[in-house]
C-alpha cells in the first residue's frame, strides 16, 4: 500500500469519488426530470446532494489512515475541498 501513498492519486480520488456517488444517486432515485424543469441549482437539494456525495471520501479517508498511508488521505481531503466548498455556497 506504501507505493501508492501519492498525493496527486488522494486528490485524482477525492475529486472522482463524489461526482460518481452524485451522479449514480442522481441516476438512481430518477432526478434528471426534476433537475431539467425545475432550477434546482439554487436550493437546498443541490446542498443535500453535494453533502451525500462527500460520505464516501470519508470512509476513504478512515481506510487510508488506519492503513497509515497520511500523503493519500491529505490528497483525498484536498480533494474533497471543492465538494465542500460548493455545498457551503449552495447553502446560502
């Protein structure tokens, strides 16, 4: 696990992870037609989307720790940060 314990490949996880979580769920609960008609951008679903997608660079990050790889888990953090960021936008 040592040889992957590269910041560039925490960061390449943490940005793909979320979109992927987000776009799965999307297409899982059919919320495509509701994303076309309504303006759904501006709201507090958008916030509660972004948040769900975060949820799984966590548990990335609890593997990467307990793993004691520290330069992959920075890089997922880092790469969560725009996700987090974004919610915190949508949210006001």
């Amino acid at each position: 696990m040592q040889r992957f314990d590269k910041y560039w490949l925490g960061i390449l996880l943490g940005l793909l992870l979320p979109a992927l979580v987000c776009y799965l769920y999307v297409e899982r609960m059919n919320l495509w037609y509701v994303f076309q008609n309504i303006n759904m951008w501006h709201t507090s679903v958008t916030t509660k989307l972004l948040t769900v997608s975060i949820f799984p660079n966590m548990a990335l990050l609890f593997l990467f720790y307990t793993t004691d790889t520290f330069r992959l888990a920075k890089g997922v953090m880092i790469g969560a940060l725009p996700y987090v960021l974004a919610a915190i936008w949508f949210s006001t």
